[in-house]
C-alpha cells in the first residue's frame, strides 16, 4: 500500500535533516520505496497491504525520535485519502482568483467535532476563509500567510496536532503515489 507521510516541523529551527536521512530513517521502520519530495517532511513510502495507518503512524515516529532524539507527528494518508482531499477543495475558482493567497491543507491528527468547528469559526477574520472538514482544515488567506492575522495556534489548540501544506505540495504528491 502507497502512502503519503507528511511531518511535522521537519527542517524549521535546529531540527536541520536531510531528505536521505529521512528515507534512510523510514527504511529503519519497515516502510520500502521510501521517497521525499522537497524538504520539509513531505514523504512517499509503501508499507504492508492492508496495514492499519495508526501502526505506519507510531513506526515512523518512533523512528524518527530514535534516530533523531525529537519528536515529530506524522500524517500518513493513502491516495484515497489525499484524493478526497484535493476534490474537496471547499472553495471556488472565483474565490481562489479573488485572492493574494493560496489555498492551504491542514492535515489533522484527531477528527473535528461539531464543537470544534465552531470555535475555530470564531477566530477567522473576515478577510480569510476556513473551512473545517472531519481531519483536515483548509485556509484560503486573502494575502499572503505573513499578513493574514488568521491564529493559527489558536486553532492547533482547538483541533489537536495538525501540519500544513498547500494545496499544490499536496496534488504534487498526490500525483507521485
């Protein structure tokens, strides 16, 4: 089974690795065809046919703690998954071109709840949209991230761990699966 492995804070601060230690460090986790595509933990592995996510998810942040000596989540999710999440893209092409910005991915750790949605509903200045899906978030800032005054921590302590990406890192790394 292809997956994707997307990590979070990988290469931000002092946590300075490369993407042959990564694919070295996942070969380490029982994970073959292990490759990376740019340099911020975004990965491509194939693990055992029908493997539950959960067990890919605790080997390679094992792992990578062990290899490393800090702790980084990972988000796995299959094609079928990065599939359904680039098709869910909840905003218009007009609403995309009417913007500065681009469409960000947030993947999640734990599932949103109704509660949940609506807290992070409250913290969006009107001139961002998010959209809260079951575990995965998507932000279309109206300029660029640096200007946009959305609280991004504010919503990882709503809604759990979480990593971003845009949407185009996803669809490319969806098209290598």
């Amino acid at each position: 089974m292809r997956v994707a492995i997307f990590l979070r804070a990988i290469n931000t601060g002092d946590r300075r690795v490369t993407n042959a230690e990564l694919i070295e460090c996942l070969g380490g986790a029982d994970l073959t065809e292990v490759s990376a595509f740019q340099a911020a933990g975004n990965l491509l592995a194939t693990a055992f046919d029908g493997e539950d996510v959960a067990s890919i998810v605790a080997r390679v942040e094992s792992s990578i703690s062990e290899t490393f000596g800090f702790e980084s989540e990972a988000f796995v999710r299959t094609a079928a998954q990065l599939t359904e999440t680039v098709d869910s893209v909840p905003f218009s092409d007009v609403q995309i071109e009417a913007t500065e910005g681009r469409v960000q991915v947030t993947f999640l750790r734990e599932r949103s709840t109704v509660a949940t949605k609506s807290s992070v509903g409250e913290l969006v200045p009107d001139d961002d949209l998010v959209h809260v899906g079951d575990d995965v978030w998507y932000w279309l800032p109206r300029t660029k991230i640096s200007e946009s005054t959305l609280k991004v921590g504010a919503i990882e302590r709503i809604l759990g761990p979480m990593t971003m990406r845009t949407l185009a890192t996803v669809e490319k790394v969806l098209a290598r699966l």
